[in-house]
C-alpha cells in the first residue's frame, strides 16, 4: 500500500504536464502585423491627388456604395449586403490620398476596406405587476423586439479585392494623365461598368430613284402612246344682262296711233 503511493503521485505529475503543455500560451493577433511594404492597402498614380480621390469617389459611386464623406483628399462610402434573413454585412471604404511631394504630379492612394457583420437579436419585453400584498412581480407579456446588432468587425485584406478596386481607380484618372503614363485602359466590361449605347442616328427620307436613260426615252420598238383626247371648247357665256320691259321704248309711228276722241257735250238740265 505505501509502495503503491509514489507511483500516484508520478502519474498526476505526468497528467499535470501534459495539460500545461496542451494549454500554451498562443501568439496575439498583433505578431502577424509584420508592417512590410506588400503593396496592399495603396496605390500610386501619376496626377494629384485632388484628382485620385476623386478618380476613387467615381470608382466607388459606379459600384453601388454611397459616400458619407467626399473631401479633396479623403473619400468614404458604405455598402449593405444581405446574406441571409438573419445577417447582415456591411463594408465601409476609406481612401486617403497624398502627395508626394516629387516633380511633377504624383499621388499616393491609401485604401483600407472595413467588414462588419450583424445578426437578427430577439429581446423579450416584461411588465410589472403591482398586487397590493405581494407587492411589485415582474411578468413576461410574450412580446419581443427584433434589432441588428453587429457580432463581427474585420479589416479586408484581400489582395485581389484592392487589386480589382485600383484598376478601376484607373479608369476614372484624366485622359491625357493617362495618356502620358502609358497606361493600358481595360475594358469597361471587364471592370463591371458598362459601355455606353451609341444614339440611334437619325431616319434620314429615302431619295427618290432617279430614271435611268434608257427609262427615260422610249425606244424605236416601243409603240407611242397616242396624246390624250382634249375636251371640245364651248363659247363662253354672254354675261351681259338681258333688257328688261321698262327699257324697251318703242318708236313713235303717227299711222299706227289712233285719232283722239271727240268730247261729249253735256245735257242742260230743266226743271219740271
């Protein structure tokens, strides 16, 4: 029995390292910042940076996300995603620009990518019940309140998604910046912004066909088409207005007219 203690006692020892080794301590989040010059976060271009933020606002407005904050040199916009009917996602876009200082006009782009993620939260609602003996009792009325509450925050560090972000920066820079950088412009499509549709042109009349000569004269076999018949020319109607009775005087002719009568004489009158 006391030969049997100190084998005890070693095999707790035994377990008691095991579990400190499983339990090391793990290394913080901050020793994977190795603060190297990847390329990541920021771009450089060849104009100023008034016009690289404002070649990032217009990059970030073709993409759906609404700017809170648009200074000469400092954009912000934020973008919602739903994923599911109980998440949510949220990226909010900073971009910083700076100059550096150099001949000419270059500036430098700092972009950082912001991710946050909600969940749907259900609260229960209770009342208070006074009873007179018992006093105050707190009861649950059944109701409950949904709200959004944010579970996760993480910086985006994808290289490929400020990879996509920058080459459409490139597309909204100046013309003639990148004309005299060299810079290859991608297709639209390529970039999700699409092309825009050439104006229809307007429906211009259709000329008439013009004769060709040999329509135009007819040949020696071809039968003449006698003229056309005219309509005979009827004399035109005499407009003058007819005489009428009290115009037409007759001429005076003596033979013709009978001799006057003879007046009666009168009858005296006697009395009887």
């Amino acid at each position: 029995m006391f030969n049997s203690f100190p084998m005890r006692v070693a095999g707790l020892a035994l377990v008691l390292a095991a579990a400190a080794g499983c339990s090391s301590k793990k290394s913080a989040i901050y020793e994977h910042e190795n603060f190297d010059d990847s390329g990541t976060f920021s771009r450089n271009y060849p104009v100023t940076d008034a016009q690289t933020c404002e070649a990032a606002r217009r990059a970030l407005l073709s993409q759906g996300y609404i700017i809170t904050s648009s200074d000469p040199k400092l954009v912000s916009g934020h973008k919602s995603f739903q994923q599911t009917g109980d998440t949510h996602m949220e990226i909010s876009f900073s971009v910083v620009c700076a100059d550096d200082g150099t001949e000419g006009h270059h500036a430098t782009m700092f972009a950082n990518a912001l991710q946050d993620r909600y969940a749907l939260k259900k609260t229960n609602n209770s009342a208070s019940l006074g009873v007179g003996v018992l006093g105050s009792v707190s009861m649950p009325i059944g109701s409950s309140d949904d709200s959004m509450v944010k579970v996760a925050s993480e910086t985006v560090s994808s290289a490929k998604f400020y990879e996509r972000f920058f080459t459409l920066v490139e597309l909204f820079l100046p013309p003639e910046a990148k004309k005299a950088a060299h810079i290859v412009e991608k297709p639209k499509t390529d970039l999700g912004v699409p092309e825009p549709k050439a104006a229809p042109a307007a429906l211009a009349p259709t000329p008439a066909p013009t004769p060709t000569p040999a329509e135009a004269a007819p040949t020696a076999s071809e039968p003449v088409a006698p003229p056309a018949e005219t309509a005979p020319i009827t004399p035109a109607e005499n407009t003058e207005p007819a005489p009428t009775a009290e115009t037409i005087t007759p001429p005076a002719n003596p033979s013709n007219m009978a001799p006057p009568s003879e007046p009666i004489p009168a009858m005296p009158v006697t009395g009887q």
